[in-house]
C-alpha cells in the first residue's frame, strides 16, 4: 500500500509538494535502477563504499535483501511511475536501531525531491517498526546532510570525514 500523506499547517491539510511523491517498497523489477544509480560517479564518491558494483554482485544483495526480514528497501515515485530515489533501513536487532541510507535517482538531482523522500520513507518504515535510526554520512556530503538533519537528525559525533547522525522513534 503506498505511503501518500498530507501535511498540516494551520490546523488545514495541504499537500506538501507540487510533485506528490508516492512510496511503496522495493520489488524484484527494482533491482537494475538500484543498481545503476549505485554506480553513479557522484554517488560513488559520495557513498562510504566507494566502489562500483558489478551486476552479479548487486543481483546476489538484492534477492537477499527483498527475503531479509531486518532489511527495509523503499522507492519513492512522482508521475505514477516514475522512480526518483530509494531509501534502505538496515535494522540491528540487538541495539533496536535502524541505520538508513538515500540515494537519488541520478536524472532527479538538485530538484530538492531528497528530503521529502526521506521523510515519507521514514514515516513509511514507522508504521512497520519503532526504531531509533542512525546514519553515516561523509562530511563532503552536504545535500545529505542538510536532508537529513531537515529530517530531525542530530549529529552525534565526527569522525575523521564521517558525521554520525541519529533519530529518535516516534
């Protein structure tokens, strides 16, 4: 079922957004844009892995990931079908934490969509799970992190080039 919601201000509930973004969670036809998007040269850089992913590889991730019951993959849509991003929450059991990572479809970058997909794929995982999240994002990373702390990220700690975000559950 997808996660479609409105906001309120003033008490009256308004949309959020000219482009109503739409999210559902990942499925097998998925797979190849997750893939390409993570081999992007900028996400690349950006990502504390920072080496490509062959195909084989990815496919081998991504048909354990959709039977993973502490793995949540999620996909935000515009148009009906378009996909602009998704969103993964890597949930540690034992700690009761859910470690969260973005990434944009390449073609819907600088559109300021990140943001907004966040906060709907949090709000998405919420009604599944009641976790504190963290993320890992490398200082050089500035439209993360200024997505994520739009999102009610605390920066914990640094480390060398790494910024340590966390959320707290609902």
């Amino acid at each position: 079922m997808p996660y479609h919601p409105n906001k309120k201000i003033n008490g009256a509930e308004v949309q959020e957004a000219q482009l109503a973004i739409v999210v559902l969670r990942a499925t097998k036809k998925d797979s190849k844009d997750i893939w390409e998007w993570r081999n992007d040269e900028l996400t690349k850089k950006m990502s504390i892995a920072t080496d490509g992913v062959s195909w084989e590889r990815h496919k081998g991730w991504y048909e354990k990931s959709l039977v993973n019951p502490n793995r949540y993959l999620y996909l935000g849509f515009v148009n009906d079908s378009e996909k602009i991003g998704m969103c993964r929450f890597d949930v540690e059991v034992n700690a009761n934490i859910a470690e969260v990572s973005i990434n944009i479809n390449p073609i819907h970058r600088g559109k300021k969509l990140s943001s907004q997909l966040l906060a709907r794929c949090i709000a998405a995982f919420f009604e599944e799970q009641s976790l504190v999240l963290s993320a890992t994002i490398k200082k050089v990373n500035i439209g993360s992190i200024k997505c994520f702390e739009s999102n009610g990220f605390v920066l914990l700690r640094e480390d060398g080039e790494t910024n340590y975000y966390e959320k707290q559950a609902l």
